[in-house]
C-alpha cells in the first residue's frame, strides 16, 4: 500500500514550523528531509522517524516500525497531530543524523 498524498500534505502541515522541510516521493511513499537530512519518511500513511539513541531516549516507550519489507526498524510517530512534539523529535534526531 502506498501513501496518500492527503496525508503527507497533512504532516507537512504540521511540520510547517519547522523550516527547510523537503520531501521526496519514493515509489509510492514520501522521505522527508530536515534542513537536507533524511529524519524518515512516510510509510503506508505513518509517519517514521529515525532511531537514534536521543530520541528512543526521548521516546522510550514508542512504537517500531518496519517501513517495506526488509526495511529496518523505524520510530512511529502516533501523534502526528501535535506540532509541538514533532518540532521537538526532529530537532532532537538532526545533530545525530549523517551528513548529506
């Protein structure tokens, strides 16, 4: 199943506090960036972030999901509908991610 376009208009929504949010359609599926890095993507219509260690800190008890199969395990966002946290995990995954 693919992503709906509905939906990454409404995340991107949501992230609109952010700045420099970009996004790139990827066989039926979105990956989303954050001032030029990839901090996930949107999956079958869930929003996945990267793991690492300060948000399964952050985020301790959250949800991992495997974006397609064969993919590694990803953080689920399930309150997509709270800026507030979304601004905060993704300035909270950026200093940990790689370089472009």
């Amino acid at each position: 199943m693919s992503s709906s376009k509905d939906f990454l208009e409404f995340v991107l929504e949501q992230l609109s506090v952010l700045p420099d949010i970009t996004y790139r359609a990827m066989m039926g599926e979105f990956i989303i960036y954050y001032r030029g890095k990839i901090v996930g993507g949107i999956y079958d219509n869930r929003l996945l972030v990267k793991p690492t260690p300060s948000a399964l800190k952050f985020m301790p008890d959250a949800k991992m999901e495997i974006p397609y199969p064969k993919g590694r395990p990803m953080i689920m966002i399930p309150d997509v509908e709270n800026p507030e946290l979304l601004e905060r995990v993704f300035n909270i995954i950026y200093d940990e991610l790689p370089e472009k």
